[in-house]
C-alpha cells in the first residue's frame, strides 16, 4: 500500500497552526513545535525565560537548577480530528535548598505524544486502500545546574519516533539552555533547540525542526509579571512572542499572549492565546485557548501536582495578596523616615526603589 505521506504532513501541520515555517516539508518531527504546557500555550509561548518549573525539560533545561518541589504534569490538548496530543512530565530537585527554597540542580523527564485515529489510505491512481494510523513522540530527560546564585547551564537529550502505518523512523537531539537572573525581577533565558541526527523515512531523510530562542521574563509587581520572547528557526523564519500573567492571591491566575508565528497563513487574530490556572492546596490547573484561524481553535487541559508547596521568592505569581502589600512597604522608603532621615545619599541608594 502507498501512503502518500505528503497529504499526512500537510494535515498534521495545519493542525499544529505552524503552517508557515513547516509547510516546504523539509523538515521532519515538525510536532516538536507545538507549545507545550497549558500555561505556556495562554501566554503566547513566551516561556523560555519562566522555565523554573515541570516545564522545564521541554522549554529550557537551565531552568531545573531553580526547582523547588517535586513537580508532575499531565497535558491534554483537544486538537483538529483525527489528531489528537497528550504530554507528560516529571522534575526533581536536587541537592540541599537555599535560602529562596530553591535547589541547586534537578532532573527532569518529559514525554510528548502526536496521534491519530484511522485516516483513509489510497493508492498512487486514488482507490481507496483502507486506513492507517501514525503516531510521533519525543522522550526527553534533562539535567539543570546553577553554576553561580544567578546563573544556571542545562541539558536534554531527547529520543524521538515517527511511525506511520508499517513505516517508522527515529532520531536523537539535544537542547541546550542557559538562564540569567541580572536582578531579582529579571530573568533572561537562551535555548538552542532539536540539534541532532535527521529522520529518516525510507530513502528520504529530514533535518529536525532546529531553532535558537531568546526570551526575558520581568516582574512588574509580586502577582503580575511580562515576558517576551525571539525565535530563529534553521528553516528561515523569525517570530516573536508576548506574555503576561496576573494572580490574584492563592485563587487564580489570568493570563494571555500573541504569538506571531501562528498567524502565517491564519490571519493577525490567530496569534492571540489566553486562558487561566486555577489554584488548589497548591496544586494548579490551567486551561488555554489557541485560535487557529479558519481552523478553528485548539484547547489545552493541565494539571501541575507539586509536592512542596511553600512560596517561591523568585516566582510572583505563586505570593498572596497580603505579600503584595509587604512588597509595597518595602520598597516605599517614607515607611522608614524615622531612620530614612538620618542617612546620607549613599545609603538612600540602596533603599530607592528599582
């Protein structure tokens, strides 16, 4: 039986809403692209410089050198029938924790699934030929250090499958990562992504969707932080990305993004993403809502367990209402002019706020 295979990619990739970078069919794994996560998918994928979390094996490895807790994830994304994507992954800290209640270094497995159900197979004049299946996964397990208080390295080697009908192929990748921490309500993140072996199908061979990304994340206050993000790909295209989050207390989080590289092909609309997380004993569940144009729209369906649920400095939207206000105290030096006005201009300086 002759599966036209071109037809299946074409399907795939406008599922996945990437058709303008994917589309030439000169790269293979193309599913290694969609966003993964519920909350990362709402805040327009703007997330490589936030990866401090059970994420982090997928957006940057670097970000397992701030974990915390012990993290599992479980994603279930409702895609364009018959395709359908699950993810799932797990971190663990490592080494004795600081001050920040963060540990120094952790490891991290993830595991993303592409399915589909039966699609009609037909022969090189068109008769039909029955169905076929096809199936596409990437195992990744990574490793995350901090080599300095505001600097972490990581690493994810990645295994990655293809099959379709009796067809199958596999290739190997690494990601690369580095987070920076210049001031406390600053976070700046690198990735290189899918450096690897090509897949192979038969007697034709595809280049892995590589791609460098460059994101920042800055706090503007405890519960609402903004992050942006640049991507290159190795197929030509550059986009970018915008994020914001806002919680309010331990209760829920709102958040929402643009992605630019949804809407090649899609209309300007089709790169606004938004949903929410909704909070309980620490423990969160995200919704996320990704319009793909004429389409339609994709939706994402998370839960985060976390083992350790003591709030993280670094991280605002994990503070209450009440730290808010402490946070405000703080940085408002007439709260201290008792004190305040018996010092010189340059102890004022460290007290101003920044």
């Amino acid at each position: 039986m002759f599966l036209r295979r071109g037809l299946l990619a074409f399907c795939l990739l406008i599922s996945s809403g990437q058709m303008a970078w994917s589309s030439s069919g000169t790269e293979g794994a193309s599913f290694l692209d969609i966003p993964v996560g519920g909350a990362p998918a709402a805040q327009g994928s703007a997330y490589t410089a936030q990866a401090t979390d059970v994420y982090a094996p997928v957006w940057n490895p670097a970000g397992l050198g701030y974990l915390h807790s012990i993290e599992l994830t479980g994603t279930h994304l409702d895609y364009i029938p018959p395709v359908y994507y699950e993810h799932a992954g797990f971190v663990v800290p490592i080494g004795k924790k600081d001050d920040s209640n963060n540990s120094p270094a952790g490891l991290g497995f993830s595991m993303q699934y592409l399915g589909t159900n039966g699609i009609d197979a037909r022969d090189n004049n068109g008769n039909p030929q029955g169905t076929f299946t096809s199936a596409f996964a990437a195992y990744s397990l990574a490793y995350g250090e901090k080599i300095a208080d505001n600097f972490s390295v990581g690493m994810t080697a990645k295994l990655i499958t293809e099959s379709i009908s009796d067809a199958s192929a596999k290739a190997y990748a690494t990601d690369l990562g580095l987070l920076y921490k210049p001031m406390p309500r600053l976070n700046v993140g690198a990735v290189i992504a899918n450096l690897g072996s090509k897949l192979k199908f038969a007697d034709q061979s595809d280049p892995l969707p590589l791609a460098g990304r460059l994101g920042t994340t800055y706090q503007l206050r405890p519960q609402w932080d903004l992050s942006a993000e640049a991507v290159y790909r190795n197929s030509g295209l550059t986009s970018g990305s915008l994020g914001t989050e806002w919680r309010y207390g331990d209760i829920f989080s709102f958040r929402a993004g643009y992605n630019s590289s949804h809407i090649q092909g899609l209309g300007a609309a089709s790169g606004f993403t938004a949903g929410l997380g909704i909070f309980f004993w620490g423990q969160e569940f995200s919704y996320a809502w990704v319009p793909m144009g004429d389409l339609g729209s994709t939706n994402y369906f998370s839960l985060v367990f976390r083992w350790d649920t003591k709030p993280r400095q670094e991280r605002p939207r994990l503070k209450s209402a009440q730290e808010d206000r402490d946070f405000e105290e703080f940085n408002d030096p007439t709260q201290y002019k008792d004190i305040y006005q018996f010092l010189n201009d340059d102890e004022k300086k460290p007290l101003q706020f920044q």
